[in-house]
C-alpha cells in the first residue's frame, strides 16, 4: 500500500486512535481527558495560563474526534458541504 487513498488513511487512524484509548488504554485517555481540562472551564482571568490550558485541551479533544468518528459517514459531511453551497 505504496499511496493509500484518504479513505483508507482516515479508517487506519480511527483504528490506531480506538486502538490506543479503548480497553487497556482507557486508563490512559481518563487520565489525560482530566490532565487535558477536557471537561474543565480553561479560562483564567488575566493570565497567559488561559491560552495553555486551551492548547492542552485542544489534544484531547481531536483524541475525542477520532473516537468518535463515525466511518459509515465518510464523506458524506464534505457531499453535503458540496451540494448546499
């Protein structure tokens, strides 16, 4: 598979992320979905800290995309996208 189609990158990435933080690895994504404030309010007033705590939440919500990520879809989002515009 010299030039997978997106397609098929897409799905392998749903794969590796379900793989990595489903069953032995939810451990891991629950201690990172607190350490990312990923249900946590980021702001601090007058402080730099707001900007940090958003990119930190940032990760674990693509984490939560991938996750959740819903392959019987695939492209439909872009066709619908496509057709209304």
């Amino acid at each position: 598979m010299d030039n997978p189609t997106h397609e098929e990158v897409i799905t392998q990435r749903v794969q590796d992320f379900t793989e990595s933080f489903t069953g032995s690895g939810l451990r891991t994504y629950k201690f990172l979905s607190a350490f990312c404030l990923e249900h946590t309010n980021t702001y601090v007033p007058d402080s730099d800290k707001t900007i940090f705590n958003a990119g930190a939440r940032s990760v674990i919500l693509e984490i939560r995309h991938w996750l959740d990520y819903d392959l019987t879809k695939f492209g439909k989002e872009t066709d619908e996208y496509n057709r209304i515009s």
